[in-house]
C-alpha cells in the first residue's frame, strides 16, 4: 500500500512537469507568428484495462494544454486524442503518452507481481 502511495505520489510529479511543458509549449504556438505547427489525430494503443485507469489516463491527457482525449475504443484498447502540434515524429508523441502518462498510472493502480505470477499469467 505505501509502495502505490509513492508511485501515485511520483505519477503526480510527473503529470506535472508534463503541464507546464505543455503550457509553455501551448504558449510558443500561440504567441510566435508564422511557426509552423502540425495538428492531428492519433491512435495510442492501450494496456490501461478498467475504468479507473482508462478515465485517468484520458482525464491526463485533456488536461494537458494542446492535447484532448477525443474516442476510447470500445474495446477499450486504443485511445484517439488530437494533438496540437505532432511534430515531424508521431510515434514520439504516442510513446510519450503510453511511456510518460500511461506507464506511471499503471504502476500506482496495479499491485505490483512477482516474476512467478508473471510467467503464470502469460
């Protein structure tokens, strides 16, 4: 229990670095004239599976500034956001999302397993 409470602790710290980022970013944009930016949608597989780690990661990334959760799949496998500026490497802003956000809301919401029910559960 108190290991969850530091990842959840650290999930904080993190998503909040992750917002002033993104606001400053968000603020670039806005106030430079000319800058070239590149609008999008985005497909980000998921390995959040209840409701709790789905809301929470989709909440993450709408309160980011230049990114909104737009679709979850019914599946419940993908998430669809759009994002502000993908730059020139998509696949940066999706590993972003599943390494950054996704990741740390998994370490606080799942108990962690010893590599025996690891290999027992694969």
């Amino acid at each position: 229990m108190i290991l969850r409470i530091g990842y959840a602790l650290r999930y904080l710290s993190i998503f909040l670095r992750a917002l002033i980022k993104a606001n400053i970013d968000v603020a670039r944009v806005v106030l430079t004239p000319g800058m070239n930016f590149r609008p999008g949608f985005l497909c980000v597989p998921m390995k959040a599976e209840t409701d709790f780690e789905i809301t929470v990661l989709a909440n993450s990334i709408t309160l980011t500034p230049g990114t909104i959760t737009v679709h979850v799949a019914r599946s419940q496998r993908e998430i669809i956001i759009h994002a502000l500026d993908l730059g020139d490497d998509p696949q940066a802003v999706r590993d972003d999302v599943m390494q950054t956000l996704e990741a740390n809301i998994l370490a606080f919401t799942r108990p962690r397993r010893s590599a025996a029910e690891e290999r027992e559960r694969a």
